[in-house]
C-alpha cells in the first residue's frame, strides 16, 4: 500500500515528495533531501487507515 505525500524540506524549504510504504507500520528513517543533500528524518506513523508523516533535522 503505497501513498505519495508532499512534505517540506526542513533546512532549505524546498517542497518535495515522498513515496509511503504504509503496509510496513509505524517507520523512522533517513533520506537526503532532494535539493540540499541534507540528511531530513522522517517518521511515519500509521493507525488503521489513517496516518501521519512528520519530517525534521538531525537536531529536533
């Protein structure tokens, strides 16, 4: 179950989009942001149908 979500970069505030794998639960892990390189967490939390992504730095 896959879903794309748009999110902001939390450095540099570029918009980007993100592609969910929702059927793997609740999920925290590290891609680069696709325009500054720089490392953004992402935390995705799942709970039935609904789910939540928040995005942050390194320092948060």
């Amino acid at each position: 179950m896959l879903e794309s979500q748009a999110y902001q970069c939390p450095y540099c505030g570029e918009l980007a989009e993100a592609l969910l794998d929702l059927s793997a639960g609740d999920q925290e892990y590290v891609e680069d942001c696709p325009v500054c390189c720089r490392p953004i967490i992402f935390d995705l939390r799942t709970d039935g149908a609904d789910w939540s992504l928040d995005v942050r730095t390194e320092n948060d």
